[in-house]
C-alpha cells in the first residue's frame, strides 16, 4: 500500500521493523492476538461517551445476588442539566444551548398528557400522541385490551408562514439555571433509605432532585426507582430492593419488571434506538429472571411506562404481538407479520414533531423557484444540481464525501447572491471554520448547538423561529433525533432545509439517525455529489465505503501501515509516530496529529494512549485536577458534544481552556465529568472533526469493535497524512468487506412515508 520508508529511519532500535516495505492493509499485523479486553466498541455510544463499556447486551442475565451498590457509578454520564453551571461567561455557550434544548423540548412535550392527572384525549394532545394515551387509559379501564393499539402518522398540522421581512430579535446567550436539586428535607431523608437499603449516601441527592420531596417515600414503595439514576444497573436495584422489602421482594414483582422494560429502553437509547422490538424486550426481561415476561409488557404499557407502535403501512390491521400469520384471502399467501415496537414518550414524541416538521417544511415552501442563473455560475455540475434543487423544493437531501462541502458552500453563497438569509451549521467547531472557509464569509457559517442556543447566528424572528431563509446542516449525519425536532420546531414555513453529510459515517451519539431515515424514506429530492475525495487518502476511503480496502499509491507518505504484534507495540509505535516521525518525515507538528482508537478502555485504548502520550509530549503532576498547562483535551459541555482544546490553566473559577480560540472556563466541580485528555480520541468524537495527519491505532483486542463505518470514519479523519498502526491482523478487511447492518431501530422512516406531502 505505502512504505513507512522514512518516518522511522532515525528512531531507535526496535523501530526498524516498520521500515522497508509495509504490508498491505489486509495482511498486516502479526502474532498472537490478544483476547478481548474491556476495550469498549465505538459502535454503540452513549451520548457522551462516558460509560460505553458498561452497557450490557439486552439478553444478559443477572438476577444473582447483587454486588455492593457502593460500587454503581454515579458520576459518569451527566445530566444535560449539568453541562454548565455558574455564571461564568465563557461558559455562556453551552449554558444557553442547554437552555434553549429546554425551551424548545417544551413545546414538544406540551403534546402529552402531565401525569399528575387524566386528560381527555385531544384536549391538549394531537395526532398519534393523543391516540397512545387514549389507548393506555383505556387499557387501564379494562375496556380494551393493550394489544389492540397501535400508532398511525398524524398528517402534517398546518403552521405559520414566515413574514415577508420579520424583524429580528437578538437573542443573546441565557445563562441555564441552576441544576435541579431537592430539598436538604428531601436529601436528608432519602439518604435516610438508602442507608437502610445498603446504598451510598451519595445517591440521595440525585435521587431528590430526579424524584423530588417525597423520594423518601417513593423509593421505600417503589426500590426499583433506584434504576433510573445514572450508574444504577438491576443487580444494585434488586440488591437495595430485597433489603427495603424484605421476603416480599421477588423477581416478577410488577414494580420490577415495570422498572426493568423502562431501563432496557433507556440502555437501548444509548445504543441509538428510538425504539425497541417487543419480542427483544421480552426476551431480555426473561434473561433478567421474569418468569411471565409477555404479561411484564403489558404491564408496562398499561403504566404508561412505554408506548406501543405497529411498524407498518398505515391503515393495516395490526397483527397479534405473537406474530399471527393470517392469510390474504384474495391471493391466498400469508401476511406477513406485524413488527411491534416499544419505545419510550420523549422519542416518540420527537420523531412524531420531527416528521411532522419535515412535512411542513416540503408543503409550505415556494415551490418551482428559479434559481437558474444562480446554478450557471456554480463551480461544479454537482453545485449547480444542488442550487437548482433548493430553489425548487424546501427539503433537500445532499450526499458525497469531504470535497462535496464545497457544493453546500457554493449554494449558501449563490443564495446569499439571491439576497435570502442564507447559513450552514456544522457539528464541530472545526467543521464551522472549515465552511467559512470555504464560503469565505465567517457569519455564513455556525455550529449547530451554536445556532440553536443563540450563541451564534443572525438570532429569531418575533415569533421565535431562526431568521434564515435557507438552512444547509453539514454532518447531518451526527443529527439525533431530539435535536433535529429542535431544529425543526424553529424553522419557519418557507424556510429551506438542506441536510448535507456523507452517510458512510458513523451516526450520531444520541438516538436516532435522521440522516439515513430521511434517505431511507425517499422524502425530499436527494442530490448525489460527483466530486470524488483527492489524493491516496480520499481514494482509499472510498474503497472502504463500497467494501474494498484497497492498496494505493502514496509516494509523498500519504499513507504508512506500521504492523505491531500486541497492545504493548502499538502504544510505544503510535507514541513515536506522533512524538518524531511524523513531525520529521511528514511536516506535521504533534499538536496538529490527533491519535483515534476504537475504546476507551483495554491496554491500547484513549486512557492508556493518552497516559503515554502525556508523559512524552507534556509531562507533569498533573496539578489541576490531573490536567497540566498544555495538555490536549477534550471538554464535553453536554451529551454527545466534543470541543477539543488545550489546557491553559487553573484557579478558583475551575479550570481555562483554549477551544478553537475560545477561552471556556470549567468549574472545579465539572472538571471530572466533563473534560478528558485528548491526544487520543475514539472514531466516534472525532466525528465531524479532521486534523492534518491522524494516527489510527488497530491493537488485537480492537476486532471486535471494527465496522465498515467505524474504519471509513477513522481513516477519513486525516487531511494529509494517515498512519494505521495495525495488529487486528484479517480482521480489518473482513470488518470492511462487511455490508452494514441496520443498527438502530427507529420510527422516523415509517412516519416519513406516512406524511402527506405535496410533490
């Protein structure tokens, strides 16, 4: 494929076995490979990424006897509340983007009944939210039994159309109020009960701010109320629940099993699902020791604790959940059986305001614009399709790889020419710097979470809604389903949507994946771009993105395959490479190579990468909190959110970073949770981003973790320059030859071909 030839030539001794020529991709690495460690997959990420080793399979059995709920983590996936706290300005960004994420979830949340009491359906409910809790006080009443309901798409409700030229309010960042906490009655007094049921104090006051004043209470009628805190899992819960209850307690109790469907939709949230297959949840409610566990769904969905949806075409007539197999009577062949799903409200209710959104925007826009002069002086055939394309419609869906961000670029700026309020939001700060680039306009380019909290951009309307007229979303890919019902809410009619990204990458870290649903479901025009990636780097990737892991030329060292033999090699090689060879032979600084590894664990992974690289490139005490003046970091302001910066250093206030030129203060307090060393990355933050030269590290107990997405992701991070240290021997080819399977169970699809749209 390529030769290390140089990179290597000065280093010492045991270097010498990457010069010469490399292997190609495909048969490189050798010796033993290391089993398994608890090396994490980048497959299936929490939103931030803090706890993915700790995420079981759905089937896995553990109704033993509970370890020491001591041991549960309680401190490794923040609540969104807790991104910022203080009034600090420099953390005024992340502050109002989770400000904004409240604001706007409430008018999405306004759909659904308050539990405090019954509400009359349709009273302040519409659509399919409605039918759903019609369907469960009826099951409640026993007038009905549960399995007769099921979801159909609401058609898309009409909104407001966009004035002519509305004013704009600025909106500057609004600092987010204080995290939710109880009372010092309420914490002392679930302290109390966990006490008593051998859990640490330390839960008692994320139990009284999740539960509220009468925690103590619920949790001594309800111990399974302990699952929904961050780091609880169903040994701890049914370990504190044997001790409140006593002999009363057993596996099939309904508090239990009600609790344990709820945790298993949340785990899958983290995996990306919106929703889950009934018959999945039975069975792993079965593994969990639940002896009747169709009986437990019901249940739940009685309580309210999940919804229930037909995944079909609207207007059949839904299956039995066992899967009947009635026969059609005019053609004789059996039917094929209904596919029902469980999911929890709060997606259920964004995928519902999302295709609801997405319909409304393809109805009310101007339809047939002609933007053909505009198109005629494009720079490429596939930006002036993409121009012509939005002028004729107001959703767009927009595909091709790192070169096709010049076609989003050459459209904001032909619209811009037309005189429309035209903008591109990007994941990263990176990705934003790169469009401004590339439009060469800095304001025509924000972040995402920027354009949404109000930070960045031209700001609202008097009716709230984003005073763009066309809206080009980069890395649409890494859009989760809550924030793209966000975006959505705050376009107004005749607004133009185009979604823009490279769908062989990985998805986004929240649940979801509106990007390949809006594909899937043929919902707006789809414009594939032409312009092919350059360079050896760009026609590797695109090998891996149809299954072909290629070797190419690289006569400037584009791209070097280092081979080690076990976990040891491939940190002392990633090491050299970043800290000498790289710098030497490539002209890369260190500063500007960034490492990507498939965990955060095992003995290759980002914590055991990031130590070493500490201790060549910065080494010290680590006095702030572990972190030293110029350490590379990674700070996590929310769930799913990765900003890398440097570390610049630490007082009273918390700890200062540079982000991208940016000053970011994080208190004292968030230091832990928050931010990380970041010479390493896994694929999954570094996502949106790109660096000069990427260091790609493949140790033996990485296979498992390997995708065709997940390689495609990582290699296509590097700009100039990509070293693969590779050790998972065949298991890379295999991992790319793979077809992608479908991951992630939504109902966005389903929804998007059930909306009435005008074509």
């Amino acid at each position: 494929m390529a030769e290390v030839a140089e990179a290597n030539a000065d280093a010492d001794a045991d270097a010498e076995s990457t010069a010469g020529d490399a292997p190609a991709l495909s048969g490189a690495g050798t010796g033993e490979t290391p089993a398994p460690s608890e090396a994490e997959a980048d497959g299936t990420p929490a939103p931030s990424e803090a706890h993915p080793e700790e995420t079981p399979a759905l089937s896995e059995a553990g109704t033993g006897d509970a370890p020491a709920l001591s041991e549960a983590r309680t401190d490794e996936t923040p609540a969104p509340s807790e991104a910022g706290t203080g009034e600090t300005p420099a953390l005024s960004e992340a502050e109002a983007e989770l400000a904004a994420q409240r604001e706007l979830r409430e008018r999405i949340e306004q759909r659904k009944a308050g539990k405090e009491g019954p509400i009359d359906a349709g009273a302040k409910l519409s659509g399919t939210a409605a039918d759903l809790l019609a369907a469960v006080r009826a099951v409640e009443s026993g007038a009905k039994p549960a399995t007769a309901f099921f979801d159909s798409p609401a058609p898309a409700p009409a909104r407001r159309a966009a004035p002519d030229a509305p004013p704009v309010r600025d909106r500057a960042p609004e600092p987010a109020p204080a995290p939710r906490t109880g009372s010092p009655e309420a914490v002392t007094a679930a302290a109390s009960v966990l006490s008593a049921g051998g859990a640490p104090a330390a839960l008692a006051e994320p139990a009284a701010a999740l539960l509220g004043d009468r925690a103590a209470e619920v949790l001594r009628e309800d111990p399974w109320q302990l699952l929904a805190l961050p780091g609880v899992g169903p040994e701890q819960a049914d370990g504190f629940a044997r001790k409140v209850l006593g002999a009363g307690c057993g596996p099939d109790d309904e508090r239990r099993t009600a609790a344990l469907t709820g945790w298993l939709l949340e785990r899958a949230a983290l995996q990306g699902h919106t929703a889950l297959d009934a018959d999945q949840v039975r069975t792993a409610l079965a593994g969990r020791g639940v002896s009747d566990a169709d009986a437990a769904v019901q249940h739940a969905i009685a309580e309210g604790v999940v919804l229930v949806f037909q995944d079909g075409p609207e207007g059949e007539e839904p299956a039995e959940e066992a899967g009947g197999t009635a026969g059609d009577e005019a053609s004789g062949e059996p039917a094929e059986p209904v596919r029902v799903l469980l999911g929890l409200d709060r997606y259920a209710l964004a995928e519902e305001s999302l295709a609801d959104g997405l319909a409304r925007l393809v109805n009310a826009c101007e339809k047939d614009a002609d933007w053909s002069q505009a198109a005629s002086s494009a720079p490429s055939p596939s930006a002036a399709e993409l121009i012509r394309a939005a002028g004729a419609h107001g959703l767009v869906a927009h595909t091709g790889g790192e070169a096709a961000r010049a076609e989003a670029a050459a459209l904001i700026a032909a619209a811009r020419g037309l005189g429309l309020r035209a903008l591109g939001a990007a994941h990263s700060v990176d990705g934003r710097q790169r469009l401004a680039a590339r439009t060469g306009a800095p304001d025509a380019a924000v972040t995402l979470s920027g354009l949404l909290s109000g930070a960045e951009g031209p700001g609202r309307d008097e009716e709230g809604a984003l005073a763009v007229d066309l809206l080009v979303v980069l890395d649409a890919p890494q859009l989760d389903v809550e924030t793209g019902a966000m975006l959505v809410e705050s376009l107004a009619d005749g607004a133009r949507l185009v979604l823009s990204g490279d769908p062989g990458v990985l998805g986004s870290a929240g649940a979801g994946q509106v990007f390949a649903d809006v594909l899937a479901a043929r919902a707006c025009p789809r414009i594939v771009s032409r312009t092919p990636d350059a360079g050896p780097i760009g026609e590797l990737v695109s090998g891996i993105g149809v299954g072909e892991l290629n070797q190419v030329e690289a006569p400037g060292k584009e791209v070097v395959i280092v081979p080690v033999r076990d976990a040891g090699e491939a940190v002392h090689r990633t090491v050299q490479l970043v800290a000498d060879s790289v710098p030497r032979a490539i002209g890369v600084p260190s500063g500007d190579t960034q490492v990507i590894t498939v965990g955060h664990g095992g003995s290759a992974g980002t914590r055991a990468l990031n130590e070493a690289l500490k201790q060549r490139l910065n080494p010290g005490p680590g006095r702030f909190g572990g972190f030293d003046p110029g350490d590379r970091v990674a700070h996590v302001p929310a769930p799913g959110r990765t900003v890398p910066g440097v570390v610049v250093s630490a007082d009273a206030d918390g700890l200062h970073l540079d982000c991208a030129g940016t000053p970011v203060v994080v208190p004292q307090e968030r230091v832990a949770a928050s931010v990380r060393h970041a010479w390493a990355l896994s694929a999954h933050q570094a996502a949106g981003m790109r660096w000069p030269a990427v260091v790609v590290v493949l140790p033996g107990d990485a296979a498992r973790g390997l995708s065709r997405a997940w390689v495609y992701t990582a290699f296509g991070r590097g700009e100039r320059h990509l070293s693969v240290v590779h050790g998972v021997d065949q298991a890379l080819p295999r991992a790319v030859a793979e077809a992608p399977a479908q991951e992630r169970t939504t109902r966005l699809r389903t929804l998007l071909e059930g909306s009435p749209q005008e074509r």
